[in-house]
C-alpha cells in the first residue's frame, strides 16, 4: 500500500551521525521499541501503550537530529501551539472559574496528549515500512481485545441483542474503531485486486477471500456496538473511499472490472449475510428513534420522551446557549461537567441521576471548552494535514490505497463527531496519535524519486 524500499524497519536509520553514532544508535533503538510497544498496546491496554509513548517522547527529546527537523515543519508548529494555547486556556485564561480541579488538570492532560502525534510521526517516518507496521500492530492488538472478550463472553446474550463494548467497555468508541478495520480492510480488497501484483491466481484468490472474512468480522463487532452515529457515519464515509478508489485506480488503468464486479458481487452477499443475520438488532435500533423524532416535529423537544437522541439535543441546545457567553476563550478544557451540572434538569441527567459529563458532540465541546480560538487551532492542524495528503497524492508520493485509507479516517471522524465525543478517552487519544502520527510522517519525510514506480497505485 505504501511504496518504498524493501527494507527491514527493524533496522535503526541513521543518517550523518559518524561521530555520535552509538548515542543515536541508542536513541533510534528506544524510539523503535516505544513505537511497538505504543502501536500494539493503543487499543488493547493503557499500560503498554503509556510506556511505549513514554519511551518514543524521551528518545525524541533526547535526539538532536529530530530537533534539528522538525521544527521546519508547519504541522509541527500547528501541535506545538495547540498546546501551548490549551495550557494557557487552563491556567491564565480560565483559571479563576469554579470547577473540579482534578477533572480540569485530567482533561487538560489528554487535549495536550492529542496534540502529541508529531512524537508518533517522527518514529514512523524513520522508515517506509512502519507504516504498515504501526498499522498493522494496532489492528492486532485490537482483535486481541475482541477474541479475548469474545473468550469470557455470553455468546447467546450477545447475538440476542446485548449491547456491548468488548475489551473497551464503550460500545460507541469501539464500534468507531471497528468502522476504521472495516476501511482498512475495504482498501486492503481494493489493493488485492490490483492487476499489476506479481501473484498467482489462488494466493490473489486466498488473500482477498481472508480479508472479506475480517471486514465481516469488524462487521459483526460494529453491529454489536449498537453504535448509531458510527454506522451513519461508515455509510456516509464507504461511498467517498470508493470514489477515490475508483478514480484514482481508473486514472492509472489499474482496474481489472471483471476482477472488481466479482469481489463486489461477493462483498454485497457478505453484506446481505450480516444484515440479514443481524435484522433485529438493527431494526429495534433504528425503529424506537422514528417515533421520538415524529413527536419532536409535531410538539417539539420539550414534549417529547427522554431517550439518546433527545438527550443529545437538550445537550446541544444547553452547550450552544453556554459557548455564547463565553465565545472567544470558551470555559476552559474540563469544564463540561460542571456546567452541566448547575444547571440542574433531568434533560441533562443520564436516566434522570447522573449530569452529562460531554455534550455528545465534538465540535460543541470544542467550542464550549476551547471556544473560536481553539476551533482555529484544530481547523488550521486538520486543514494542514488534509493539504499535506492531497499534494503528495498528486505528485504520486502516496500510493491510492493509503490517501482513501487515511481521507476516509478524517470523514469518519467529521461525521462522527456530530454525534458523539469520545476523543479524549485512552482508546480513541492512542489511535488518533497513531492516524495523524502516519499522516505526519509523510508530510515531513522528502518526496523520494523512484525511476519506474511513479504508477498512482
């Protein structure tokens, strides 16, 4: 999916360092190990990953090469004051508010550990094979978690209609997880497909058969998690990863339509498998919500019952009127809850006991906590790394398969975050820093011209 050079990316890389060599040598190593360890670990346990991300930040600090690159890097500079401004929203610019300091100080920690992803990126960049591997590793450890909980589960609960959220415990972080191993392993198909492979008919046959096998596996795992804003969320991203798959193979004259219509007719069989097998799950979803959302319509939000979807709105409602008196600056990361919490409606209570602690909305919570100049701040970080793709799709540094892989992430995010926010737990803070470490990375490595390879797949 990524073209370079065959080369182990086990191997420390290193470059201009004849006097020096075992320190970076060492460092390089260390980075390494942290990247495995962090790669595996992110959404399998807080434990491995935390050492891992420890291990890669201390030999970036320690590495003089990367403080010699990095900062000629604009999205470097974007993460260095994105944390900069969350640390002064916390300590200058709210700091005399009331509210639970412990919940503050935690959740300034993880908004500054989002921003982390250049550590993540330099290790990947140190060689073109990490990033299959720290992908690679990632969706490992990731149906580990699954197998594991699968081991000690109730199975006929489950298929009987109980929501869960596997190793995660969070039904809505882990279906959106599940939804980033479905594109993973949709562009994976698309690769398999690709004419120009240098392999046989059955280990093509073999190879494409496995992967529809594991793209119904994080199907299944996704419908599991009962998670309505991930499946509106997959069915809006799927039709754009396919344009982009589509247009880019067919501008390369890689498409093979006879060997596309026949995976496709096994993909919609697959597809129709697992929604047949899973109709009632999905349909006693889906049916409760029409009801509500026609007494909304007809009485409006105050007289319609309390449930998920109504809850969100009340929360919107109350995080819009909130962010207006405080517009610029917001009320400071952490703060959340403790507006919710005074204003003191059931509309606002979990099952009418416990205040919200989120707004189930990622760009209100923004607002809310970080205000406009926090907006600015992520929109000028993710417009950097949506352009960054973009440039090196077109002058073919990134192969097809990797720019709709990682756009369809970034439209999977944008249209989840509509309904939910997850964004600052361990799971959701450690694949972003892996996602954007990978987007990173090649915005920071240089083009490398390879005579002959210059084809878009």
């Amino acid at each position: 999916m990524f073209r370079g050079p065959r080369r182990t990316p086990f191997a420390p890389l290193i470059t201009d360092m004849s006097d020096n060599s075992r320190w970076y040598s060492a460092m390089e190593w260390i980075g390494f190990a942290g990247l495995t360890l962090f790669c595996f670990f992110s959404l399998l346990g807080t434990a491995g990953a935390s050492l891992g991300l420890a291990l890669m930040l201390l030999a970036l600090l320690l590495s003089p090469e990367a403080w010699r690159r990095l900062p000629r890097h604009s999205l470097f500079w974007a993460a260095v004051l994105s944390i900069a401004y969350l640390l002064a929203s916390r300590y200058i610019l709210t700091a005399g508010l009331a509210g639970d300091m412990d919940i503050r100080n935690n959740q300034t920690r993880d908004w500054v550990q989002i921003f982390l992803f250049p550590v993540t990126g330099w290790w990947i960049s140190r060689h073109p094979g990490r990033y299959l591997y720290g992908l690679g590793l990632m969706l490992g450890g990731f149906t580990l978690g699954i197998l594991h909980s699968l081991w000690e589960m109730d199975l006929s609960g489950l298929l009987g209609g109980i929501r869960t959220g596997m190793h995660f415990g969070k039904p809505v972080i882990f279906g959106f997880v599940c939804a980033v191993a479905i594109l993973a392993m949709f562009t994976l198909s698309a690769f398999w497909l690709n004419p120009r492979l240098e392999f046989s008919r059955t280990r093509r046959a073999l190879s494409l058969g496995a992967t529809l096998l594991m793209l119904l596996f994080y199907a299944q795992g996704l419908v599991f998690s009962q998670s309505r804003g991930v499946w509106l969320a997959l069915l809006v991203t799927l039709p754009v990863v396919s344009a982009i798959l589509w247009h880019g193979l067919k501008a390369g004259q890689v498409v093979d339509k006879r060997r596309w219509g026949w995976a496709g007719l096994v993909a919609i069989m697959l597809v129709a498998s697992a929604v047949a097998f899973n109709w009632k799950i999905i349909t006693e979803r889906v049916a409760y919500e029409n009801e509500v959302f026609g007494v909304v319509l007809s009485e409006g939000l105050d007289e319609a019952p309390l449930d998920s979807s109504t809850y969100r709105l009340h929360l919107w409602r109350f995080g819009i009127r909130r962010w207006l008196e405080r517009p610029l600056f917001g009320w400071g990361p952490g703060m959340t809850e403790s507006l919710v919490e005074t204003e003191n409606t059931e509309a606002l209570k979990h099952d009418g006991k416990e205040s919200f602690d989120h707004l189930h909305n990622a760009y209100l919570e923004l607002l809310l906590q970080l205000g406009l100049v926090g907006m600015c701040f992520v929109s000028w970080l993710a417009a950097l790394m949506v352009v960054c793709l973009v440039r090196h799709f077109r002058r073919r540094d990134v192969s097809v398969y990797w720019f709709s892989f990682l756009m369809g992430n970034f439209v999977l995010i944008a249209v989840y975050s509509l309904t939910d926010f997850r964004h600052l737990h361990w799971n959701w803070r450690f694949y972003w820093l892996i996602l954007a470490g990978i987007v990173f990375a090649q915005c920071i490595v240089m083009p490398q011209k390879r005579g002959g390879e210059q084809s878009p797949e």
